[in-house]
C-alpha cells in the first residue's frame, strides 16, 4: 500500500534526491521547502508520517512539529545537521519521534518511517510475522493465523486481509479494494468485492468481526 508523507526541507539536492527514493519505494510524498509550506500542507491533508528538517527558513521544524502536535498524532522524524544536546532534548519534548544526523543514508531513512508507522498504527512485526491482536500474518509463506492457527484462505482473500490490515480504521471503497487487490484493468463487479469480504468474514471466525462495513462507502478493519 502507499502511505502519504510529507518531506519538509530547504536544501533542493536532499528534498529532490530523498522524495524520489520514497516514491521509489511506495509512498506517496509531499515535498516542501519551508515550515511555512509544511503548514499548509498538514492542514490540507493527512499524513502517516513526517520528516522535517529543523533548520528552514520562514518557520523551523522545532515550530512545524509544534504546530502539527496541536492537531494530529503521526510520527515525526527531524533531519538536523544540529548535535546541540539542547535542540535534541527540546525536539522530543514537543513530539518528536526520531532524530537522524546529517549526512544520512536514505536507507535508514526509510527503515525508521517504516518502523514508527507501523508502531502508531498498533502492527508488531518480528521474525516477518506481522500481528495485529490475534490475527498473525506470515507475508513470506502467504500464511494467515488467529490464535496461532491457521486459517486457509484463497489468494484474493488473503490480499484483501492484507489490505484491510494494512488500511486498518480507514474505510476503502468497493473502487479502491477493485483497483488494488484486482487491479485497476479488472472488469468485473463491486459484488466481487463483497462476496470475498463474506468469505474472508467467515474463515476468520471471530476475528472476522474485525472486518467492518461503512455504509454506502466500504468497508475496513476495525481494531
């Protein structure tokens, strides 16, 4: 899936090199150049997480995440080529989740926005087990199990498990699951779509309860 991410930095090089990396990856990002731009764009839109430069022109980082802190719980990483023991503390003190010194490897980068994602949105994964309450997902085997047992499930059920999974508390359309379970060159009904959500409610059992309908909107994973 794509999560949404916005990139605030005042260096072209960095911003243009590290967007392009993201969206390589997946993401969908946002890519500004001030605090001020970083501003709008939280108030325009929701983001999974976000990254800031401290040092900016217009407002810094330090004022960005304060302003995002009043409205929104999302990670939040701070680039700073600042070691001042001072700027750190004051950073996690308004919210900050992480700190990555410049230079920086992309890499890592990603690995830190992957991991905090997945811990504000209540995903453990270790050993590639990805659990969420009772349901454990095993991407490596296409394996699905609640209370450690598994459950069979056929491959578009257990793409659309993930996809709920992975969406959870956000309602998908019948549209969006078409497009991204299907494909978006897929012909066939929205129907399709409820009679595997049917399925998939059945073969989970009791945490097939998880799975909920928005009415006239889709559906989604209900925690």
């Amino acid at each position: 899936m794509s999560y949404n991410i916005l990139f605030a930095e005042d260096e072209p090089g960095i911003r243009n090199v590290t967007a392009a990396f993201l969206r390589k990856q997946g993401y969908t990002v946002d890519a500004v150049c001030d605090g001020e731009e970083a501003e709008w764009a939280i108030m325009k839109n929701r983001y999974d997480a976000v990254i800031l430069d401290i040092m900016m022109p217009k407002k810094d980082g330090l004022a960005v995440c304060r302003f995002l802190r009043e409205r929104y719980d999302v990670p939040v990483i701070f680039l700073t080529a600042l070691d001042r023991e001072e700027t750190i503390v004051e950073g996690y003190e308004i919210g900050a989740d992480e700190y990555i010194t410049k230079p920086f490897s992309n890499a890592i980068l990603l690995a830190k926005v992957n991991a905090l994602i997945n811990r504000y949105r209540g995903l453990v994964v270790k050993n590639g087990i990805t659990t969420l309450g009772e349901v454990s997902i095993e991407p490596a085997r296409r394996r699905v199990l609640v209370n450690q047992t598994v459950i069979p499930l056929a491959p578009k059920e257990y793409e659309l498990l993930l996809l709920l999974v992975e969406n959870r508390n956000r309602i998908l359309s019948r549209t969006q699951i078409l497009d991204l379970v299907w494909g978006a060159d897929y012909e066939g009904y929205e129907r399709t779509v409820d009679n595997h959500i049917k399925k998939l409610r059945i073969a989970l059992g009791d945490a097939g309860e998880h799975i909920a309908t928005a009415m006239k909107a889709g559906y989604y994973w209900k925690e």
